[in-house]
C-alpha cells in the first residue's frame, strides 16, 4: 500500500479538480505547511485538503483578500470547521470586500446546524452579529440549537 502523502489525484472526491491543477490559481505560489521540517508524527490529510491547504498558505503569505480567496477559505472551513487561520481570515475578508454580512450570517446557520459544537462557528457568528449591532434576528437560532443539547456551551 502506498504512504499516504504519496497519493495524488487530479479530481477531488466531488470531482472538482485540485487547485494545483486550476488555471485560475496559476498565479499563486502554494506553501507547503511541513516544508523543510520533519515532523514526528505528520498529519495524513487527504490529498484536496492538502492541496488547498497549501494554496491558503501562499495566499496569507502573499495577503491577496478577494472575493476568489474568500471562496477558498469557505472550503477549508467547510472541510475542516476547526481551522481557525481559515476562519479567521475569511474574516478579514469579508470586511476587506464590505461583503453583506445578512448572506454571511445565513451560512452560519447552514454551519452552525452541521457542526454544532464547534467554537469557531459560533465565535464566528459572533463576531458578524457584533458588526450588525442586531442579534436579536438569531436568538430564536440560537434557542433552538440549544434545545438540541443544553451542555453546548460554544453556543
């Protein structure tokens, strides 16, 4: 069986091809998160996670907020709702593009339903509901996701 960090593929698992292969990523340099290290006991990520992970490197290196990295950076949270780094400048971004914060806040419902007991969604969330000074359209949400366990204490 071959190591994991050996195997590659063209195609994710969705069928979407890998950023590294994407002729609108071209002009990013992809940073590998291990690289020059040898770490003890490396972490396996599956092969699109890396990939991605990596042109999210280059692209903090670099600083570009775009509506295209913004994109990016939903994925990895999408696949990975605990990266903090991702969360965080998407963040950034979102204020960077003065992007509207109600279609923001309706994917953290969509996130906050999947992922229920991770802090970063809810502090996420937070911080959204700090800009628009007007949390009272989330407290029924934010009622309900308690019903569903009373010991969240992220929510």
């Amino acid at each position: 069986m071959p190591a994991l960090s050996s195997v590659s593929s063209s195609l994710t698992d969705n069928g979407a091809p890998l950023y590294a292969e994407c002729p609108e990523w071209n002009d990013v340099s992809p940073l590998a998160q291990y690289d020059h290290t040898n770490p003890i006991a490396p972490i396996f990520y599956l092969v699109e996670y890396k990939d991605m992970t990596d042109y999210f490197c280059g692209i903090m290196k670099t600083g570009e907020k775009s509506q295209h990295v913004l994109e990016l950076t939903e994925t990895i949270i999408r696949l990975n709702p605990a990266h903090y780094s991702a969360w965080q400048y998407h963040y950034e971004i979102l204020l960077v593009l003065n992007a509207p914060l109600d279609v923001e806040l309706k994917l953290m419902d969509e996130l906050a339903v999947a992922f229920l007991k991770t802090y970063q969604v809810w502090h996420h969330q937070w911080l959204l509901l700090m800009l628009t000074r007007n949390p009272v359209p989330k407290l029924k949400f934010i009622v309900e996701s308690l019903k569903v366990d009373m010991k969240n204490y992220h929510t």
